[in-house]
C-alpha cells in the first residue's frame, strides 16, 4: 500500500507540473507504474466509499492526461473504470479525447459489466451518473425531498427531468421553480423550454412573472420560474383564483436561505406557500451542505421526507495555492491541497513581477494561466475591480479577428448601453466583465459568448456563488470577500466548483493567489459545512440586533434591512406561536438570550396593529409597525382619492407616484436623501415608460460631465470612459436596489393598502382600476404588451424592440404571442442578432446568423 501511494503521490505532482507547462522528465511514469495505478483504480472503483471512488476517478483522469503510453489497454482500463464508478460524462471526455469517439474493445465479461451499468443508468435516452440516477429515483418516491451534492453534480439537470415527469403525470399541475436573483431565471426558463421540447411537452406554459394562469387555460402544466420575492407576489395573486394551487415547490440554491434579509424572505416565501396550498411537495438542493435534512425539518416535512447528501463530482478541482518567493520577484511557490494535504510542487518562474499592483498581476496571472489552454475566470468582490482588471487585461492580449455575430453583439452592447461603456472594447479582445445588476440581455450574451469560445475570460462578482452557470477551466480568486466579509468555506467550495467544464475537462483548477495572506483560509476545511437560516442566525442571542434597531443604535443600511425583516418574522412567529415558540422551547446557549428575547417579545406585545390579517400575511417581510404607520396615514386622510396610482402615461400619474414614495420615506424609514429620493424618482418613471437604458444612461452621464471633466479627457483618452463606467454602475445599481427592489417592496404594500381602504369606503368599482406600479416598477415597462413578453422570460430589451417592430394585439395571451411569434419571418424584422436568437431560444427554434 505504501508504494501505490508513493506512485499516487507521484502522479499527483506530475499532472500540476504538466499544467504548468514544464516538463519533468525526472518524474515521469513509468509503464510498471502506470499499470499499477491502473489495477489499483480498477479495484477501488468496485468499493462503495465515496473517497475510494473519488481516489478511482483521481487516477484514471490524471493517467491519461499525463501518460505518452495511449495503449488500447489503458484506454480500455479507463473506460471500464468510469463505467463502474457511474461517470459517463468523464468516460464520453476520455472516448471523445483519447480513442475518436469509439467505445473501447474490452473482453466478454468486462463488456457485459459495463452494458448492465450504463442500462441501470439510463433514463429516456439519457446516461446518467449514480448520483442522478439516485436523485431522480427518490425525487419520484419522496413527497418532500433534500439533496446535497458538489456544484457540478448534475442536480439543476435532474430536478429538469423530475419537472417534466411531474407534468406528465400531473397534466393541470402547477410547479414553481425558485431561483435565488432575476439573473438566473432567464436561464433557468430557457432550459425548461428545451427539455420540454425534446420531451414533446410542447403545450406547457412557462411564465417567469406572478401572474395566475387560469385553472382552466393549463392543459399540460403551468410551471413558474419566480425569485423569492416574485413568488409571494404569485401566492397574493392567486388570492383571487381559488381554484389556483401549487402542486411541487423546487428551490434551487437552497443554501441562501442562510444569507441576510433576501434568506429570511425566501423561508418567509415557503411558509407562505405551504400555509395557502397544505399538500404541496417541496424540494431542496444544495451545493455540499451537511445537514440537507435541515430544510426538511424546518419546514416541517421529516415525515414523509428524504435528504441525500452525495459528495462526488464528475469533475475534479485541483485547489493550487500560489505564493510569492523571497528574493524573487518574478517567482510563485505552488503547493496543492490532496484531501486535506498540502503537496508542494515546486517554484517556477511566471515572466512578470508578482509584487506591486494587483490589478497589473490578476491581469498579467490570468494570461499566464490561459497558455494550458481553457477559459479563464477571475473572482474579484466588487464590479469597480472586476471592470478594472478587464480594462488591464484586455489591454494585455492581441485581438483577433471576430465572427461576425460576435461583433454584432458588441455593437449592441453600445447602443444598448453606450458608446463609451468600456464593456464593448474588452469584448473585443476577448474579455468581459459580469454582476448581478448587469441588463439581462447583455449578461446573458457574456455568458453564451463565454461557453462559445469568443471570450476567454470573464471577471465577475458573486453571481457565481448563486447558480449562474459559467463553468471555466480555470477560477482566480485573491482574498476572496462576499460582501464585507472573508468569503465562508460554504461559499468558497461552491465557486471553486465552477471550475472544470463537464464534458470539457476532466479537472479544474482553482488558483489562490497569495493564499498564505488571506484573512480566513476558506480552501481549507471540511467539505460538507453546515448551514442554519438567516433568521436562527438573527436570534442565537435572542435577537440582539432587532433590539439595537429597535432602539435606534444600528446605523449601518444593510444591518437594518436584516434587522427589519427578521423583526417583521419574529412578530409573526410570537403572535403565532406565543410562548410555545421554538425560541423559548429551544433556546440557544447564549448570554442574556432570554432577556433580550422576553425584551423583544415584550415591544412585539405593545404594537397596536389594525391593519387587516389579509395585509400582514402578504407583506411579513415588512414590519407590521410600519405598515401600521402607512394605515394610519391613510385613515387621517379625509378624502384618499389624491394618492390612486395612475399610469405614468396619464397626466399627474408621475406627480402621484411622486407623492407615493415620499409617502414611503416616511412611514418605511426608507433613509435615502432628498437628492437621490429625486434620483429615484426621474429614474422610475423613465424606467415604467419603458425609456431604453441607453437613454437613462446617457442621461446620468450628461448631468454628471462637467465642462471640466471634458477638458480633462483631452488630456486623459481613458478619462471620460472612467466616468462613463462609473455612471453605468451608479444607473444600474440604483435601478435594481432601490427601484426594481426597495421600491417594489413598499409600492406593493401601498397598492394593498389604498385598495382595501378604498373598498372600505365603497370605492369598489375605483379599488380595480389602480394601476399595478409595483409590476411596472419591477418590469420596467406599463405596456401589456412589454409585461406579456417579458412574462414570457424574453428580455426587457428585446420586448421593447418587438413591441416596436410589431403590431402586437394587447389582449392576446403570452402563449398567443408564442404562436403569432412562430408564424412571423423574424428576420425580415432586421432585429439585432442576439435578440433573435433570444427569441428563437423561447420559441424553441434554431438559430443561424444570416
């Protein structure tokens, strides 16, 4: 045992000097060493311990990347070991890059064995590993069901198949599937649609905003891809369809139940969901968590409910942890983590200075990296740095000559955008930058002309550690932060996982830079790391937090939005449950826990809330007082008629809208200034109008160029990009924080409001004709038509541009649109080539430039 593992230890070094691009011919495997990692793999490959498993799959890949001996026995070895550990991904690799695509020739026996594996696995024409073959078999069994597993498990493609078999057997079923930003449902609604075409589904109608379809109008399944907040907006509306009700609740990424005020509004969300339909099944993934069972517990399913916890994936990382060398400047130090191992590989000389500026060196890394071959991402905490480093390393690379749809792209990131925005110059040298705040359409292309292969590098902010697909073979992370915080080991193991593209590579490589200097050493540690909810976070003390906000001490902005939304829960949890809570039955184990909470429970008790139950249940992530400040408002009011929400587009609809958000100011403590309320303001209303960004950026730059400032970019070429850049940052992020989030919120409880208080004093007939500012607000848009479109999970941009190009009935349905869509020869529209193959990508239908 000892010599195999000198020989593993051996290969190990080997396969990351090998990445490197140095040779080692003092290290080389020999043929007798060689085959004995081979009949070490085959014999390890038939235990059932995840580790001997993992070990199996270490081998066989590292093998074959790093052998000069591709004999047809150790391909065939390779082959009928993936077979045996249930990774047809990796052995279709292995075939596909190693023996043209054939199958291997194995003995009768050998071929056999791997005949009856990949028939256990297979699932309508599709071969799956062992863990989703697993998941889907317990996904059918279980009423309510857990699933932890690595990043790049499979499990978003196993709860696809466990949808479309939900619809089959359940033809006027609704399913919600629950994504945890706006940025993922675009994607995740394009999937549905692709797979429910293959599956010949083609009736299933697939929305991505909150309104109710019709019992009535559902032949073959609705299915809702919605965020958490989107959701309780769905649950609201269904209040006026009574034959309306969810079947199977799916909410991916699970885990971010754990993080801030957005983690207690998604339990918020499925305790919602679960009190209005009792019979739902609910079903939660997780990347790499211990305690799956957690959800099932919370939510109180355990008893007809499964957790599985899987710890293999189809593709390994290697975790590398570069340091700087004393003495030399242009040296690293690179070691290896081997299940919890640290393998020192060796010192090695990069080219360039690994000392000084770190925008210069992530730049210069991310070259230097790039020459193994495969795309590159580098992780950078804020959009400013992410830009930056994209700026310097676009500025470092030859630019190549484009395809033709690729620069059409980049030509409509400038209209769409701006002319300046430094976004379009990096894309043509092959780099991109991508956040959360990002337009849709153009982060969508970014990561379609990622996996094509036109952009080789992508630096992006914590988008990743919320599902966006972007797998790469190589990751860059320095001192890692998420928010202001060192970045969790739970947050670290599921960004790494990002690393290694299935089907493309057999390994990827995480790269942390300096990683003797971070603040938490989050690539060590245990796999599997236990999570527990925000808002058991929240009250480990008894809710220490809630009660220096409630006395005014907590000045920081994102503090108090948590501290708000877990006070909002907290009420409601206390005026439930009472002193049978949870959190005096089960209280945790720290100082002054129970007088803080008897403290909290005490101002809970003195609230004198008359605001209507109806109201309170959907808006529990709002604190009741506030809403109670907004009720009072209104009762005060002797006429209430001045403050009805019209359509931006009728006269005084802005001045009323105006006079909404001041109104929310106050009875929300809403703490912005008078300025940036202004901001907002001129903001919004552009935005319901449905002003195009370009427009809306344009305008912010205009105010915020000085004649100085043009001055200064005669003497500074990149000046007025710097400033255009930051403008771009500032429109986008107060369009997606304060517009499309904060103001949703406190719009929607002001709609409910007005409206219940105006069907108090009789105004039934006027109550159904306020106007849903809320939605509008959220879409960016108060044309049906735009709203249907978009419903549809077609981007803001491209919606816009049909409206425009197409005389489209406004009172047709989104399906209806489908159809007219379908029957029309989109091209003769002369549509921007990424908007029609976003187009084509709803309709279902190929796409080819012309």
């Amino acid at each position: 045992m000892e010599s195999i593992n000198k020989i593993y230890l051996k290969l190990l070094r080997l396969s990351i000097v090998h990445l490197l691009g140095r040779s080692c011919e003092d290290s080389r495997l020999n043929e007798t060493e060689i085959y004995k990692l081979l009949s070490y793999a085959s014999l390890i490959s038939l235990s059932s311990d995840d580790n001997e498993l993992i070990k199996a799959y270490e081998i066989i890949s590292r093998v074959i990347e790093v052998s000069e001996i591709y004999s047809e026995g150790v391909i065939a070895a390779a082959d009928i070991v993936l077979s045996r550990i249930g990774n047809f991904p990796g052995r279709k690799l292995m075939r596909d890059r190693f023996n043209s695509g054939l199958e291997p020739k194995l003995n009768m026996h050998l071929s056999f064995e791997r005949i009856a594996r990949e028939a256990e696995n297979l699932h309508e024409g599709h071969e799956l590993t062992d863990f989703q073959y697993n998941l889907l078999s317990s996904l059918k069994n279980a009423e309510s069901l857990s699933v932890s597993a690595p990043t790049s498990a499979g499990k978003s493609f196993v709860l696809t198949l466990n949808t479309l078999r939900s619809i089959r057997d359940n033809p006027k079923g609704c399913i919600v599937y629950i994504v945890p930003t706006r940025a993922l449902i675009s994607e995740t609604s394009s999937n549905l649609r692709r797979e429910c075409r293959k599956a010949g589904l083609d009736g299933v109608i697939i929305r991505t905003s909150p309104v109710t379809v019709e019992y009535n109008k559902v032949k073959n399944g609705v299915v809702y891809v919605l965020t958490q907040e989107r959701l309780i907006s769905l649950l609201s509306d269904m209040y006026d369809y009574p034959n309306s009700s969810i079947n199977l609740l799916l909410i991916d990424e699970a885990h971010e139940i754990q993080k801030g005020k957005r983690g207690i509004i998604l339990q918020n969300a499925i305790e919602l969901a679960i009190e209005m339909n009792p019979n739902i099944n609910l079903m939660f993934s997780s990347p790499l968590i211990s305690n799956p069972k957690y959800f099932l517990s919370l939510f109180k399913k355990e008893r007809h409910g499964l957790a599985l916890t899987e710890t293999i994936s189809p593709v390994a990382q290697n975790i590398l942890l570069v340091n700087k060398v004393k003495g030399k400047v242009k040296g690293i130090s690179v070691s290896a983590l081997f299940d919890r191992d640290r393998v020192e590989i060796g010192e090695f000389d990069i080219g360039f200075s690994f000392r000084g500026n770190k925008v210069e060196q992530k730049a210069s890394f991310s070259k230097y990296v790039a020459e193994s071959g495969g795309s590159v991402i580098i992780f950078e905490s804020n959009p400013a740095d992410a830009e930056a480093i994209a700026i310097c390393l676009s500025g470092k690379l030859t630019k190549a000559v484009l395809r033709d749809e690729f620069v059409n792209f980049i030509d409509f990131v400038r209209k769409e955008i701006h002319l300046d925005y430094p976004l379009a110059a990096c894309l043509e040298a092959g780099v991109a930058f991508h956040y959360g705040n990002m337009p849709s359409i153009i982060r969508n292309g970014v990561e379609h002309f990622f996996k094509e292969g036109d952009v080789k590098y992508i630096i992006c902010t914590s988008t990743l550690l919320q599902g966006v697909n972007l797998p790469a073979k190589h990751i860059i992370l320095e001192n890692p932060k998420s928010g202001t915080e060192p970045m969790s080991r739970s947050d670290f193991q599921n960004l790494s996982g990002r690393a290694g593209r299935l089907m493309r590579e057999f390994h990827g490589n995480v790269w942390c830079l300096r990683a003797d200097e971070w603040e938490l050493k989050s690539f060590e540690g245990e796999k599997l790391q236990e999570i527990s909810s925000a808002m058991s976070n929240v009250m480990f003390d008894g809710g220490e937090l809630i009660l220096n906000t409630i006395e005014g001490y907590v000045k920081d902005d994102t503090q108090k939005e948590l501290a708000d939304v877990a006070f909002a829960k907290l009420y409601h949890e206390l005026k439930r449950d009472g002193y049978v809570s949870s959190y005096y039955l089960n209280p945790a184990d720290s100082a002054n826990y129970m007088e803080i909470l008897e403290y909290n429970h005490g101002i809970i008790d003195e609230l004198l809330i008359t605001v209507p139950d109806a109201i309170l249940k959907m808006h529990r992530s709002i604190r009741p007082d506030y809403i109670q400040n907004l009720w009072d408002f209104f009762d005060s009011k002797d006429n209430i008629s001045p403050y009805f929400l019209y359509s931006p587009y009728i006269k005084g609809g802005k001045k009323r809208i105006d006079m909404a958000i001041d109104v929310c100011r106050d009875v929300f403590d809403w703490r912005i200034s008078d300025k940036y309320c202004k901001w907002i303001s001129v903001l919004a209303y552009k935005w319901m109008r449905a002003g195009s960004l370009n427009s809306l950026i344009s305008y912010s730059v205009n105010e915020e160029l000085s004649s100085l400032d043009r001055v200064k970019a005669e003497e500074d070429p990149v000046y007025v990009p710097k400033k255009i850049s930051g403008a771009v940052r500032r429109v986008l992020n107060t369009l997606e924080n304060q517009v499309r989030f904060n103001l949703v919120r406190y719009i929607k409880v002001y709609q409910d409001v007005l409206t219940y208080k105006m069907k108090l004093n009789g105004l039934d007939i006027a109550s159904e004709k306020v106007e849903n500012i809320s939605a509008y607000l959220e879409f960016g848009s108060c044309k049906p038509v735009d709203l249907k479109l978009m419903s549809l999970g077609i981007s803001r941009s491209t919606a816009l541009i049909i409206r425009k190009k197409m005389n489209l009935p406004t009172n047709a349905t989104p399906e209806e649109y489908v159809l007219i869509l379908n029957k029309r020869n989109l091209k003769s529209l002369k549509l921007p080539d990424f908007c029609l193959r976003e187009i084509n990508e709803v309709l279902g239908n190929s796409f080819q430039t012309a």
